[in-house]
C-alpha cells in the first residue's frame, strides 16, 4: 500500500510538472518580431472569408469595441482611443483599450488563443505586418477588401501591401517602420553598403542586429532584396534563397566581421545591444529602426548623429525591410461596422500626424510627410518617406516563421564562422523547401 | 429550527451510515475529490496532448487535420537531428547544474544551519537568487555577459563574444540556473539538518568521532531523504529548462532544450501535431527518470519515512 500510493504520489508530480510545462508552451508563441513587412505577389488564396462592406461603417450599431494592442509603453494607444471616444463618444460610440504584453510573440499568442476560443473579445487588434498571411489563412480575420480598395490612393503603397495576402486585402494599416543607416556627424554619407562596410572599418565598426532572432531575417533580406536577391521563387513555391545575389550580400557581412568593420558581438545582438553599443559612441554606423532616432538622438549623441535611408548594393538596387502595425478586425466581433470605423479614424490625416508628432512612429500616409508641422519636429521626415516608398516586404506565407527561422539561423551561423556562407544558404535552402511542404 | 440542525447535521448521518461502508471504500469516496482534480487539471491537458501528438494540423487550411498515428515522434523526435541535440543539450544542462546545485547547496545548508550572529541575516541574503524571477535573473546575465563591453568582458579584459559561441553559451547558463536555485536546495537540506536530533552529534563526539566521520556517518545518512527530494524536485525541474536559454540565446548556439524545441515548433510554428509529440517525448523522458530514482534509490527514501 505504502509502495503504491508512492508510486501515485510521483506520477502525480511527473503529471503536474510536466502538464505545467506543455500549457506554458502552448501560451506563449512567437513570431518574434518587432516589426516586419509583408506583401501581395503569394499564389496563395483565402476564399470563404467574411466581407466586410466599405459602408459598414457609416452609422453602425452604436456600442463599445475593444481595441487589442501590445503594451502601451509610449501612450499612442490610449491617445488614439481617447480621441476617438471625445470625437464619437457624444454619439454613442466608444472604444476600449486592451493591452498585451510587450512582446510580440505575447500579442500574437493572446490574439490566437481569442480567435481559437471565437471570442469576440478583441475587434480590432494591432497587428505586426507579418502576421496577416497567417492570420486570414485561418479565417480568423473580415476580408476589408471593398474599404481598402475604395481609399488605396490615400495611403502610400507599401504599408498597403502588409495586408494584402491571396489578392484580398485583410486590414487598414496603422503606422509603419523602415530602417536607417545612421551614423555620426562628420562621417560620409553612405552611398552604397560596399562603402558603409570599408568606412565602418575606419570608424571603429557598424553595429546592427545580428542574433539568431526576426531581426536578422530583415537586417540580411535588406542586403539580400537591394543585392537583386529573393527568398521564394516567382509563384511562391520554391526556395530561391540559395543564389549568386544572396550569397554576395551574406559575403559582405561575413567579410565585414572577419576583417572587422563589424564587431564579432553583433552575432549576439538584438536592437537594445545595438543602441547601448551605438550611444557608447565607439561606432561609426549602426543599421536600426526608426525609434532609434529618438532614442539615441537626445543622450550622449544628441546633434551628432544622422539618419540616411539604407544604401544602394553596389552594381544593384536598394531596399528597405517594412515594419510596422496594421488594424484588422475580428470576424468574431459583434459590431464589425464600428471596428471599421475605429480603423479608419486610426488612419486619419490629424491621428497620422499626431502619431509621428507626438510618438515618433511612421505615418501610413503620404500628406503627413509633407505638413509644415511635422517637418519641423521630425527633421528626418524626407528621409523616412523615400525609405517608406523604396520598402520591400518579407515573404508572405502561412509558414513565415519557418521560413524567418531557417534564415536567421543559418545567417547567424555563417556570421559567426560555424558555416560557410554557401554551406548556410544551401542549409537554409533545404530547409525553406521542407517548410513550403508543410500540410 | 429542526430544519437548521437537520442542515447543519448532514455530515452525521454520513458518518453513522459510513460505519456500513468498508474503510477500502470509505477511503475512495475521501480520495476521489482530488483525484478528480488531479484527472482535471494534470490528466486532461497531457490525454489532450497525445491526442495532439497523433495528428497533423494544416497550416495553410482553417481548420484541416490528418489522423498520422505515431510518425511525429519519428520525423521531428527521433530521427530529427535538431531533436536529438536539443535532448544531448539537455542532458549535459541537468547533470551538471544538479550536480553542482546539490554541492553548493549543501555547503549553503551546513554554513546556514551554525548558530552564529548574523545566522538570520545570512539566511535571508542566500535566498535573493531565489527570490528573483527566472525571466529577470535571465535578462541580468544577459547584461552581464553582453560583448564586447559588458561587465565580465570589462572586469577580465577580454572581448569575447560569451552568448554566441558553442560551450560559453551553455556553460552561462548552466552558471545562471547554479546560481538561482542553489539556494532552493539549500533551503530543502536546511530544514533536513534542522530535524536531526543534536544529541545524536554529542553522543558521537563523546565517543570520539572527528567532524569529518560525523558529517559522514552521521549527517549524510540522516539528511539522505531530503537529499533526494531535492534531487528529484531538481532533475525535475531542469529537465524542462525553458526560460533561461530562450532569454538568454533563444535557444541557439547549442543550448537548445527540449523545452525550447517543442515551444518552437508548437507556437512558433504552429506545427501542433509535431509539437505536441516532441512534448510528450519530453513528458516520457521525464517519467523514465522519475521511474529510476525510486527504482533505484527509491527504495531508500521508503525505508527512510518507514523507521
């Protein structure tokens, strides 16, 4: 009897110990990103999908809606929801604000544990721009086709491509992201990525994001894309990741770390290391968000930095990787036409403005750029604009992570001298196919 | 007020009817509450995960699965290259940190358990690391170690790149985890050390015994069951290291866990299916190792509560 009951006794604990540790897997999830792009030009098509009419949102039920977002750490979210409830709220209609933690992987996790339930809880939901594939594909989101395609000209074209997936487009984008070269008063302005690399030798290094996280997934495809290079093939069902164009801008951050234009550590680093190594200012360049203008721009730096758009690849093009956040809505939401209305007052000439005035983040459309206001706040506001417009999206594809996964994990591994950069891409070519395979 | 006593009274009548009941029955009738808990809260989400486990959900179509019996455990456990070195990293994390925790917790035990000033002071200050969340202490190592001028790299002098090379990033975090719960342990042993009757030592000391033979023949065996609690609360535990690797290197640089391979491929990647078994795989390893220590050193910790 003794021994049987400290057998159960030990199954109970195995059984709780290990039932606590798959539900915390199954809780958290990742994308982990802070910021992405995605775009149209997937073979792939959602059909079934709920419509949401652009008229929906004219004199909807009134009500409150919940608006979901990540944690507010600037206060943009509660600005926009209180000015929406002081503009509505006399006619009945209000907005609630949610917040999710402050990891990505969190948001997303907490937006698909709410849509596996189909609750209602969340209408509109701040979406990262690489979630939208994955997202409608589950139909879990209103196809806002009818409204978008009614104020496309509105906005600027590559934040609308971040929720375009399978020819329908999934939400209304919010405010966007693009990174920039920044570097130090007195440094060059860098025309091509060939001469930030042999100026960063001279200056002490460029610092950017290079461990094994999304972050690298963009800091490699925006030398990859302006190298002429591509992830997938034309009709998205091929790797096309192992080619002469990849392999060259993987070859010059290879060689950047090897004869030390960058510091062995960026291998190790994700956007806070970037920033500390920057502001200590033993940097020549750093390769960061937008957010960095203002973070690194009022320490120690302040008035001896600027910001450039990325450079163009020697001998290719330029590109820029989008990031950045979008309003999708529920398709279990009780009042759609309301959610609508939300999205649409989010990407309102006075919200955009008062977005980037006030909170530093990028405006989905173009009249903002070009307010005297703005202008003078954000001196860097030309250059976010053309950045903006050169943007290219991340692959689209229910798969994305896989696919985020294999680049960045091999990308760091040629990095860090594990792997050659032919024996990386070849290994992240292989792994990119077997992820397309998929069920 | 009849009613009320009556109300009141309920357990009585159960009482007096139970002396018809066998006590075998009575004693199920006591259990089933928590056993039911138990099948609730701890049966239900691993019966859900193997069902999991034996299909294959669809990434690309709401809603589409497919019955695929046991090839998850084979295709992404088994056979599956990055599997198998997550379980190797895995095991080489659970020996060495319970090994040493072990250690120096003890050491921490026996230092804590002396009567001498500042005993309370001391014992408050070895249990911070404890104290701290695993999130938090992780994110500190990270600072710590962060290259080139972070504070190791400045206080040794050197450059090294310590989270994004092979043994360093394992062996940081095998220190992170030593440091944490080493005091857990210490905790365990000294409530162990506390219930072994002082006279037991002064009877061995007037028969002579050196501090060495009465911390061996004396300390050792008595605080064996405590020992192996902690041994198995730990091994435990370390097994299902999650939160320090996915911190402090998102589970690369070869210090991928069985944790942090199934919480990628369940929520990352959404593969549920193949997720769901790397999980259960986990959950067996687990289980084996449970199975050992009462099978082989079980045996004890059954003497032990018996006398």
């Amino acid at each position: 009897m003794r021994r049987g009951l400290g057998v159960a006794f030990l199954c109970a604990i195995v059984l709780a110990v290990t039932a606590c540790g798959s539900s915390g897997s199954s809780s958290s999830s990742g994308g982990s990103s802070s910021s992405g792009g995605s775009s149209s030009g997937s073979s792939a098509s959602v059909s079934g999908a709920k419509v949401l009419p652009a008229s929906a949102l004219n004199n909807p039920p009134k009500g409150t809606i919940t608006y979901c977002t990540g944690k507010d750490t600037t206060g943009a979210a509660h600005y926009v929801v209180s000015q929406f409830n002081a503009a509505y709220g006399s006619q009945g209609y209000h907005a609630n604000l949610v917040e999710f933690p402050a990891s990505a992987d969190q948001q997303r996790a907490q937006f698909i544990q709410r849509q596996q339930a189909k609750s209602g809880s969340c209408d509109v939901f701040s979406s990262d721009v690489i979630w939208t594939a994955e997202f409608s594909s589950q139909k879990w989101l209103y196809d806002l086709t009818p409204y978008v395609t009614a104020n496309a000209s509105k906005f600027i074209a590559a934040p609308l491509q971040t929720v375009h997936y399978g020819g329908k487009y999934w939400g209304v984008p919010q405010t966007s992201d693009a990174a920039f070269i920044y570097y130090k008063t007195g440094e060059a302005v860098p025309s091509t990525w060939q001469q930030v690399y042999t100026d960063a030798k001279k200056t002490g290094g460029i610092v950017y994001q290079g461990a094994p996280y999304e972050g690298l997934t963009c800091d490699f495809l925006e030398l990859a894309f302006a190298a002429g290079g591509q992830v997938l093939s034309a009709d998205g069902k091929k790797s096309a990741i192992n080619s002469p164009q990849n392999l060259a801008a993987l070859e010059l951050m290879v060689n950047g770390i090897k004869n030390g234009s960058a510091p062995q550590s960026v291998t190790t680093y994700m956007e806070p290391e970037t920033d500390q190594a920057f502001s200590s200012g033993k940097y020549g360049y750093m390769r960061n968000w937008t957010y960095a203008y203002a973070a690194d721009g009022t320490g120690s730096l302040k008035g001896k930095i600027h910001a450039a758009p990325l450079p163009t690849f020697a001998g290719a093009g330029k590109a820029s990787i989008l990031g950045g956040h979008n309003s999708v809505i529920s398709v279990y939401s009780k009042d759609p036409g309301l959610a609508l209305k939300f999205a649409d007052f989010f990407a309102s000439p006075a919200q955009q403005k008062a977005q980037i005035l006030k909170f530093s983040l990028a405006a989905v459309i173009p009249s903002v750029y070009k307010d005297p206001d703005v202008l003078k706040a954000v001196p860097y506001a030309p250059q976010l604009l053309q950045a903006l417009t050169q943007a290219k999206a991340r692959p689209v594809s229910p798969v994305y992570p896989q696919i985020s996964q294999a680049i960045y994990t091999n990308v760091n591994n040629a990095l860090a001298g594990r792997e050659s950069p032919q024996a990386a891409l070849k290994a992240a070519d292989s792994q990119i196919n077997s992820a397309l395979s998929t069920f | 007020m009849a009613t009320v006593a009556n109300q009141v009274g309920t357990p009585a009548p159960t009482r007096q009817r139970s002396k018809g009941l066998s006590e075998k029955r009575l004693a199920v009738l006591m259990v089933s509450p928590s056993m039911i808990l138990i099948a609730l809260v701890a049966a239900w989400p691993v019966i859900y995960a193997i069902w999991l486990s034996l299909h294959q959900y669809s990434v690309r179509v709401a809603g589409l699965s497919r019955w695929v019996g046991v090839d998850n455990y084979w295709t992404s456990g088994l056979s599956n290259p990055d599997w198998r070195s997550a379980l190797y990293h895995t095991l080489i994390f659970t020996v060495i940190s319970v090994s040493l925790e072990v250690v120096i917790g003890l050491g921490m035990a026996l230092a804590m358990h002396r009567a001498f000033r500042g005993q309370g002071l001391l014992r408050t200050v070895v249990l911070v690391p404890w104290a701290v969340l695993t999130v938090v202490t992780a994110v500190m190592w990270r600072t710590m170690f962060v290259s080139p001028y972070g504070f190791v790299n400045t206080v040794l002098g050197t450059h090294t790149v310590w989270l994004g090379q092979e043994p360093y990033a394992l062996i940081i975090i095998i220190l992170a985890d030593v440091w944490k719960t080493s005091p857990f342990i210490a905790l365990l042993l000294l409530a162990g050390l506390q219930i072994i009757p002082g006279d037991i030592y002064e009877a061995a000391k007037v028969d002579g015994a050196t501090a060495w033979q009465r911390f061996v023949r004396i300390t050792l065996p008595l605080l064996k069951p405590a020992i192996l609690v902690a041994l198995i609360f730990r091994t435990l535990d370390a097994l299902r290291i999650f939160d320090l690797p996915y911190v402090l290197t998102q589970g690369t640089v070869g210090t991928s866990t069985l944790s942090t391979i199934s919480q990628q491929t369940f929520a990352t990647n959404r593969l549920y299916g193949e997720g769901s078994a790397q999980a259960i795989l986990a959950f067996i390893i687990v289980m084996i190792v449970s199975f050992a220590y009462i099978r082989f050193i079980g045996g004890n910790i059954r003497g032990m509560t018996a006398e």
